[in-house]
C-alpha cells in the first residue's frame, strides 16, 4: 500500500520516530546523545517548534513537536543530515545511518498529548534500560521534573494540566503498567492519531490547501538564475565560478527544503550525480 504524503499546517502536533539503519547503533557513547541534542537546539532555533517530549535510545529516537511555519520535512532534514554528519566524522564512518523515511504520525493534540509525553518517556523502562523514567538521562522527562536545565522542552501546554513536577510525575508513574500501545503506531498508508472528527479536518484541510503546487523546477531554475544574472543552461551547467555555484547550490536548497522535490529528481534536472545534491544539502544541515 502507498505511504499517505506528509500533511502541514501550523500548530500540527507529530510523533516523530526514526529508527537505525537495520536495527543499528544510532548514539554509541554519551556524546553522540550530547551532539544530538545540540543538533536538535539549533534545528529548533533555525527553524521554530515546540517540543514537548523526547526521548534518544541506543538504536532509535522519538520526539513529540507541535510545528509552525517550517514542515516537518525541512526540520527533519537538517536534524538528520547534521547529525549523521557528525556521527560518521566522529566514527570514522559512511553511508546511511537511519532507516528509510522516518515516521510522522499527525496527532489530535487534545486527546494524545498528554499520553504521549508520557508514553514517549516510558520508553526506556519498556525497553528495560531503568527500572525508572527519571533514571534515563536522554530524555525530556528530566526537563519537566527541573533535574535538568537543558531548555529543549516547552513544559506550559503539559504543567498547566498538573501545575507541579510531582503531579507530572505520578502520572506518568501510572503508565508504567500500560506497556507498547500498537494502535498508537499507525502505518505509513495512515500515518493519523485521532477521532473521527479530526480525521475528517485534516482532510478538508487538505483539499482547501491542494490548489497550492510546489514552483516548476524550471521557473525555480529561471527566477534563482535570473537573480544571480545566470542563464538556466549556465545554472544546469558545469561552471565552477563562485557566483555560479552559489546560485546553483541555492536552487537545490530551495527545491528540496522548500518545494519539496526529492533529491533524485533535482540531480536529474541539474544533469548532476545525487552525490552532489546530498552534498549540498549536508552543507546547508552543517549551517543551523
């Protein structure tokens, strides 16, 4: 069955998961957990959300943001690419790093919010790492009970329901018992948590935001050449002058990050290797 494409509008709550590439180590020692982490801040400071939990484990990670004007796919984008790129520098490695497509499942922020905070910084107590949530360092739980100081979590939409850390933490206390929740993990062919109701906005949400169409990658091409004083055969072209190649690694930034074009497809129209345009996109994560 075909994934759904991904949805935005401001205020959208997702559950984030990415995994390993095949079942791998994705943070090896506490500073990978810490590089993350910075990773994570300055994506958040490039491009602003909320996020309300988080959680890094040794092959995997999940994060519950609530986004604004930048999609998911272009935080995602740079906090991954960064990210990788530090890991392999760090390691001595290459290649890929996650999984595939990472999941975003759009959540009714009413009815799950607060279950996912929770269920999200259980995870290391069903993975059997602790006993106890408060006992696994990289995770936002710490953020809510004031043990740390990291200012990666927005606490306001979840303590204005319990008012004190001891409150939050009785509750999620609670769910120890719970265990995995499956229908909470939709597949890709459906990748909503909600009511009927909310299901039925997101659609009409859909179809009232379906006339907009990302820029044909020419007319992209012309108006970024056009800017630079280029032709677009000059932009498609191999010259290496700087002004070119500037103007040429924005046409890609702006293709992939802000039309949504894959990566293939913008290598393609540039008659480049992907190779290139992977580059280019790793420079623009490296920058946040």
């Amino acid at each position: 069955m075909p994934r759904h494409p991904r949805v935005h509008a401001p205020g959208l709550l997702f559950h984030v998961m990415v995994r390993g590439n095949n079942g791998q180590k994705v943070f090896v020692e506490p500073a990978d957990y810490e590089a993350f982490l910075n990773c994570l801040r300055n994506v958040r400071n490039r491009y602003p959300h909320y996020v309300y939990a988080y959680v890094l484990m040794p092959n995997h990670f999940h994060l519950l943001m609530e986004v604004s004007d930048a999609p998911t796919a272009r935080i995602m984008q740079s906090l991954l690419t960064g990210y990788v790129r530090g890991f392999n520098r760090t390691h001595g490695r290459k290649g890929h790093l996650f999984q595939g497509r990472y999941k975003a499942i759009v959540c009714e922020r009413d009815s799950y919010l607060l279950e996912l905070v929770r269920y999200i910084h259980l995870n290391p107590v069903r993975a059997g790492l602790v006993r106890r949530p408060g006992e696994w360092k990289w995770s936002g739980h710490g953020e809510y009970l004031g043990n740390q100081k990291r200012g990666l979590i927005h606490p306001g939409p979840v303590m204005v329901e319990f008012k004190t850390p001891a409150r939050y933490e009785a509750f999620v206390r609670d769910g120890i018992r719970q265990g995995y929740r499956p229908e909470w993990h939709p597949g890709d062919h459906k990748p909503f948590l909600g009511g009927e109701g909310f299901l039925d906005g997101l659609v009409k949400e859909k179809k009232e935001t379906s006339s907009h169409r990302p820029v044909a990658m020419e007319a992209l091409c012309k108006q970024v050449a056009k800017a630079a004083g280029f032709t677009i055969e000059a932009l498609r072209g191999h010259g290496r002058s700087a002004l070119l190649v500037a103007a040429r690694h924005r046409f890609i930034r702006q293709a992939v990050l802000e039309e949504g074009y894959g990566a293939t497809k913008v290598a393609q129209f540039l008659r480049c290797h992907a190779s290139n345009v992977s580059r280019v996109l790793q420079e623009a994560a490296s920058d946040t």
